[in-house]
C-alpha cells in the first residue's frame, strides 16, 4: 500500500511547465505574464539562431529577428477574442504559423509551426508555371472572391479576357523556346501595366485574363485595357529576332454583366470575341447583344468547315492589264463563298474567321491548287496572281505545296505570282524569306500586296527583293482630285523603278484614275474599269476571245 500511495504521490507531483515539451518538433515558447521568454523547447531555439530567446519579450525576440507579423500574435488576445493562427515571416522568408494560448497557471504558451513548404506548394498549385502568373484555378478562386465582395458592397469589379494576336505564328514559325521566352516577356508587361491588388492570369496558350477591383468602372478597366493593347503591341527583340505580336481584349464588369463566375467569364469571352472580330488590336466592353449573335457565329464556323468539305467555295478571276500594251497580262485569284441558303458570303467575313478557327491554311492550299489547275488550263499562258496568308507560312511546308501544285497541274512556275502582306513579314523571320527565296529560286515570283497601307513597308523592300509592288487601293481611289495622292503614287513607282520592280495599282474604276496612274509611270493596272472578277468559265472565254483577235 505504501508502495502504491508513493505511486501515486510521484504522478501527482507538480511538474515544471516545460517538462513534456524538449521533444516536440513544433517550436514552443512559454511566456511568463509580462510576456517574457521563460521557456523555449530545442525546435524554437533553432527557429531563432543566433538569438538566445530566454529572457526576451516577444516583441524583442521578433524584432531582434527581423520578423514580421509579430504584432499581431498577442492582439487577438488582449482584444479577448479565440487565438486563431497568425502568419509570421522571417527574414529568410520561412514562414510560421503561430498560436498564443494562456496558461491556467498564468503566462502563456506560444507554438509555431513552420509552414513554408506547405504554403509554396500551394502557392505553386495556384501558378503558371512558365510565366509564374496565377493560373486559371487561382483566376477562378479570386474571382470567387471579388464577386462576394462586390455582392457585399456593391463596388464593381472588372474581368478582362486577353488573346495574344499572331503569337501561333511566332510560335509556329520560331519555336517553342522563343514563344515561351515571348509569353514570359509578356507576363512582364501585364505586371507593369497592373496594380499590386489585381489578379493576372495565364489560362493556357496564348489566353491572359485581369481581374481589376477597388477602381471606378467602367473607366478603370477601359483604362487598363487601352494601356494593354498598346503595352503589349509594342516590338519584342528576342535571339535577335524583333517581334510585333497584338492583344485583342474583351471585358465584363460586374454586377452589371454578371454577378457569378461563369457568368462574367462567358460575357468578357464574348466581347473578346467582338475584338477579334472586328480587326483585333482593340478592345471591347461586353453588351447583352453580343449573347445573340454567337449562335450565329457558331452556325457560320459549321458552314465554313462544310464549305471546305463540300467544296462550295469557288474562285473568280479578274483580269490584269499591261498600261503599255493594253494587253491582259493576267489575273488574280479571288475566293467567294456561295452558300445554299446565305447566298454570297463576303470574303471579309469568312476569311478572319478561317483564320481564327485554324482552317485558313486548308483553305489557301486549295485556293493555291485549284488556281494553278485552271490556269494551266487557259489557252493563253498570262499569270495567276494568288495571295497567301501569313498562316500559310507556318510550318515550314509552303515551298513544298506550291512546287506540289505547279507539278500536279503542270502549271510553268513563271506564270504563278505569289501575292503577300505585310503581315507574313511581320516577324521578321529568317525562315519566311528563306521560303520566299526558294520559291523565286523555282521561278515564282512574288508581290507585296497592299503596299503602303503597312508602317514598314519600305523597310520590307530591302530585306527581299520584289517582283512587284501592288500599290493599295487607298492611294488610287479619286486620286485625279487629290494631288497629295498623286505625289504619294509617283513616288512610289519611281522607288519601284529604281529597284528594277514593276507596279501594279488596284481599285482603279474611273477613266480618270486610270489616266493619272499611267501618267505616274504605273505598270499595270487592275479594277473594275479595266474588268470586274468572273468566273473560271468567262475568264477561258475571254482568253479564247483575245486570243482570236490576235490571231485577226
């Protein structure tokens, strides 16, 4: 019995408070009631190496550390409500999570758990891991949590959804490597262009998205939409490749166009589409409006792709006239759609599209194949004028389907003429001219389309060298009225002349323009005074006729 009452004698003893704690691997402090380091167990005395802790106040020990986020571990306590978890930061930036309980033998006991790696992690869960943007998980949680604020008080709050313009053809053109180098640029620019207290997002590819609250709106994000079009059109220069890429943007503002997640995100969806739809580079505040037209831009991207497969598209030929001989020299290609029920779909509504939902490249091999199949066909052996897109200079393989098609139809690669913009120069790349000059190599020429309407049209005319100049249309409507127009068009041809390239000028529908480009020392000429497009049918039959009249 004696044995047993000096058992339970030893169980009952009093036990200095820090007894059980040597071991624990979470870092333990005790604190005495003027809120003084009594105690600290091994793991929070490696915490705060070199610093001794004993003896210290908290404050003091926090300090001494360079700690941040001390403060507010005994606020929540003398304001008398439950300790929760506060976050403290150390210099190195681990991170503590810290919870002050009081004793019931008076002071208090302090445990900090270091939780740095679980809150990289998470961290990590939430980025981009190549440009280190939130990702579209992280999008979808902050929006969450801004549209309960703006429920709560009624301050508004922008989404901006963002494509990047003609990234897929650096991308394509250039590598993985320099379009992964370009987005993370990119990402730069959306930071400088943000606040702190915004949210910016990579979703995938080339989709971006901001979400911008505690500023007046619509202003604010119209603001920072017109600064990210303009921030991210600007030139990137990257492995010595110069690069122009654009942003199109489309924006919702909540409550007003939406109060839930899916919601905002569908309509900022929607007028990005408007964006892109109307020329890109620009963007565009959500409408209700826009919700009823995307069942019809659906409809149309479904014909489209029948189109293709069915082969309702169809191409016209209108003739190109030698100014000097008043002979036809040739004809360029162009592409209608004659849909059963639509009935003629304007290339300016097709084509945009074709490039946006991928099928354009399929769409211009057979444009390419079908014009030389036809051309080589004409009993008198003018050219054929066919324009490519710059996504037609993706992967590496032009060269190799315009030799395809010349081989297939028999076509004399002297008689094709490749019609460009600006836009496939755009990038600067070295594999475009490389393409370029093998197909001049095989005997194609090629002819920078549109010329002057580009910012660097001149620049382009030193890096290859021409066949032909088409002068845009812009420059010879009315021009026998505008004398500026007159200057601009002589000069032009006398750089064209002086580059050994021939010019040729477009739109031309009055006698009176015609007479004024011919007296600016114009090549050749084409439009609707000279001949409207027709089709493959008529353009055999007007061959056959001029050939007749000649041979009279």
């Amino acid at each position: 019995m004696k044995a047993s009452g000096e058992d339970q004698k030893t169980v009952l003893a009093p036990q200095p408070r820090s007894a059980a704690l040597p071991e624990m691997a979470t870092a333990v402090l005790i604190v005495d009631e003027d809120r003084q380091v009594e105690y600290v167990n091994t793991s929070a005395r490696d915490l705060f190496l070199p610093v001794e802790p004993i003896g210290c106040t908290l404050t003091a020990l926090f300090t001494s550390c360079g700690a941040t986020g001390g403060d507010e571990v005994f606020a929540e306590v003398d304001s008398g409500v439950a300790s929760t978890p506060v976050r403290l930061r150390l210099t190195d930036d681990r991170l503590l999570d810290c919870t002050l309980r009081p004793l019931s033998s008076g002071g208090f006991v302090l445990s900090m758990d270091d939780v740095t790696t679980y809150v990289r992690n998470a961290e990590m869960a939430e980025r981009d891991a190549l440009t280190g943007l939130a990702n579209r998980k992280a999008l979808r949680d902050r929006l969450v949590e801004r549209l309960t604020n703006v429920a709560r008080t009624g301050q508004a709050a922008a989404l901006l959804y963002i494509d990047l313009d003609r990234f897929k053809a650096v991308n394509d053109t250039l590598g993985h490597p320099i379009g992964d180098t370009l987005l993370r640029k990119v990402a730069e620019r959306f930071k400088s262009a943000t606040r702190d207290g915004d949210i910016v997002a990579r979703l995938g590819g080339d989709e971006f998205a901001v979400i911008q609250s505690d500023t007046p709106q619509p202003a604010g994000a119209q603001a920072l939409a017109t600064r990210l079009v303009d921030l991210i059109g600007r030139a990137y220069a990257i492995d010595g490749h110069l690069l122009h890429i654009g942003a199109s943007v489309g924006v919702a503002i909540a409550p007003i166009d939406g109060r839930e997640p899916d919601v905002l995100l569908k309509n900022a969806d929607l007028a990005l589409y408007r964006a892109k739809a109307e020329g890109r580079g620009c963007y565009r505040m959500f409408a209700p409006e826009m919700a009823d037209h995307l069942p019809a831009r659906r409809a149309l991207e479904t014909d489209l792709r029948r189109a293709l497969a069915l082969k309702q598209l169809q191409l016209l030929y209108q003739p190109q006239y030698n100014l000097a001989s008043k002979l036809i020299i040739g004809f360029e290609a162009l592409i209608r759609w004659h849909h059963p029920t639509r009935g003629v779909v304007p290339p300016e509504e097709f084509i945009p599209l074709a490039e946006e939902i991928s099928i354009i490249g399929a769409i211009g091999e057979w444009v390419l194949r079908t014009a030389c199949k036809q051309a080589a066909a004409w009993p008198v052996p003018v050219t054929i004028a066919v324009n490519l897109s710059p996504v037609q200079f993706r992967g590496g393989k032009l060269a190799e389907t315009v030799t395809s098609a010349l081989a297939q139809s028999q076509l004399d690669a002297h008689r094709l003429e490749l019609e460009i913009t600006e836009g496939a120069l755009l990038n600067d790349t070295n594999d475009v001219l490389k393409t370029l000059n093998r197909l001049r190599e095989v005997g194609v020429a090629v002819t920078m389309d549109d010329f002057g309407t580009g910012y660097s049209s001149l620049g382009y005319l030193q890096k290859f060298p021409f066949d032909k100049i088409k002068i845009d249309q812009c420059f010879v409507r009315d021009i026998d009225s505008h004398v500026e127009r007159q200057a601009i068009f002589r000069a032009v041809t006398g750089l064209a002349a002086a580059l050994r390239m021939k010019t040729i000028a477009e739109g031309v529908e009055t006698e009176g323009e015609l007479a004024c480009v011919g007296a600016a020392g114009c090549d050749e000429v084409q439009g609707y005074l000279t001949g409207r497009p027709i089709s493959a049918e008529a353009t055999m039959a007007l061959l056959a006729t001029t050939c007749s009249a000649e041979a009279a």
